[in-house]
C-alpha cells in the first residue's frame, strides 16, 4: 500500500510540475475564482494557504483578493510535529524551515493554532472524485487537524490542485482527515460526506 501510494506521488507530483507557466498561471486565477465562491468561505478570521513548492497551485491571486475581515496566514512548523499558523503579508520576513519551505519569521511556539483558523487550503498531490486526498506522506496536516475527524468545522478544511491531479481512486487511510471540498481550476468537489450538495 504504502509503496503504491509513494509511486503515484512520483507521477502525480511529476505530472504537475509539468505544466506551462501559461497555464499554471491561468490555473491560478481560475482556482481562486472557485475558492472565493465557496458556500462557506468566512467573512472573517484567519485563512491558513501555504508557499507553492514543487509545481504546486499558486495562491497569490486569492490571497491578494480576500475578503477584508480574513487575515491570511501561512504555516510553521512546530516542535510536536503539528503545524502552527502565522499571519503574513507580501514583504515580511521569512525563514526557510527544514523542508526548504519558506515560512514566517516568528516563534514557533507563539503561532496560531490550527483549532483557530476559519479556512485553511491545503495542497494536494492526487485526489479523487469522491473527495479523498493524497497528500506529500508526512502526515502534517493529518496530525494537526485530528480533532475535525470528531468535530465539525470551523475550520473548514479545502484541498487545492489542479485538475490533472485527479486519479479514478484512493483508499482513505484511517488517519485521513476528511475534507470539506477541494477545488481546481476546473471545478469544485464536496465529499458526498459533506453537507454542502453534490460536485458541482
């Protein structure tokens, strides 16, 4: 299983870096077109995105367009292998974190944690049509949103990629934390698990 998952990590994250820069670009803007139509995007709070790495989606166009009462925030890693979250905006400083991520310059100890974002985006490397993720294999973002496998949201959690990443099936592992919709370029999925209505 597990060495199966890892080969279509190698092609789906292969697979994505490929993409032009036109069309990366486009991709973009059409995915922060369906992010800020989402049913329950927050008014305000905070909204956790990440640092495109590795030919992943970009976020620039969505953070620089939010909704004025959101406060957008990027992650940081923490000394319990969770992920914090810290506001940052274009030009404050950054640090690079042991993945060669760039992440704010703060504490670790003194970011936001992840019980007190509204909206957090996180990246996909493969996903399916009935909203299940695959994610790089570390485990962060499982880890540190445990608690919405027993709660429901805030926050609401929106896997993000685009829509070549998407594979006929995974198998959920049992510490996937569910999403509540992932969105590309193309469209927008709500798990059938989801009270927000069928794929549209």
């Amino acid at each position: 299983m597990s060495s199966e998952r890892d080969a279509l990590r190698r092609e789906l994250r292969q697979r994505r870096r490929a993409i032009p820069a036109a069309q990366r670009i486009a991709a973009a803007d059409a995915l922060a077109e369906r992010l800020r139509a989402l049913p329950f995007l927050p008014a305000s709070g905070y909204a956790a995105g990440y640092w495109a790495m590795d030919g992943e989606i970009g976020l620039h166009n969505w953070q620089l367009r939010l909704p004025a009462g959101l406060v957008y925030c990027l992650p940081v890693l923490r000394a319990d292998n969770t992920l914090g979250f810290a506001p940052w905006r274009p030009g404050d400083a950054l640090v690079t974190n042991r993945f060669g991520i760039p992440e704010p310059d703060v504490e670790p100890a003194s970011a936001l944690g992840p019980e007190q974002m509204a909206l957090v985006l996180m990246p996909l490397v493969g996903f399916d049509g009935e909203g299940h993720r695959l994610g790089m294999g570390g485990g962060w973002y499982d880890r540190s949103f445990g608690f919405r496998q027993r709660s429901a949201a805030p926050p609401w959690l929106v896997g993000v990629g685009f829509a070549t990443q998407q594979v006929d099936a995974l198998a959920p592992a049992a510490w996937d934390v569910p999403v509540d919709a992932i969105c590309t370029e193309s469209q927008t999925l709500f798990p059938s698990r989801s009270p927000h209505g069928m794929p549209a």
